[in-house]
C-alpha cells in the first residue's frame, strides 16, 4: 500500500528497521557540544554515509518527506518504506 495510505513508522521503529535490515547504526556525538549531534551510519572503513537527524522522542512519527530524505542520503529505496520515489 503506497503513502497516503501506508501507515508511517515513529522514530523508533525506522531506527530498529535500519540497523536490522540494512546495517545501519545510529549514533549520538555529544562530545564537547551542548547539543548532541544524532545521526545515522552506513557502511564502513571509507566507505560511510552519515545522515544526522533530529527527532525528539522515539514516539515521533516521521514525515514522508523526512522518510524520504533519510532513505535519499542512506541510499536505500524509499519504497521499501511505503513510499514512491519523486
């Protein structure tokens, strides 16, 4: 079923998702910052992609646009998630 029907994951399960089915790990950098900097990790030796976000609790839902920016910068295809490309 494609968006707008296809029920959108919350943070938490794209987050689980990612790092089961397609070996990405999520990480936050807090060193030396007032922020923490999220971001996601694919990849490894020289060959990672990083992909920060931001999201405020693990209940978040995320938006089709995020969905598919984070898919976009992670290389993977947003249908796998319900969406169409474009």
């Amino acid at each position: 079923m494609a968006y707008p029907f296809t029920k959108l994951p919350t943070f938490f399960e794209f987050r689980e998702r990612l790092e089961k089915d397609y070996k990405c790990k999520y990480k936050i950098d807090d060193d030396k910052t007032p922020f923490p900097i999220q971001y996601f990790e694919k990849g490894s030796g020289k060959k990672k992609i990083t992909c920060a976000v931001s999201f405020n609790n693990d209940a978040e839902i995320l938006t089709p646009s995020v969905l598919r920016s984070i898919c976009k910068r992670l290389k993977i295809n947003p249908k796998h998630f319900g969406l169409l490309i474009g």
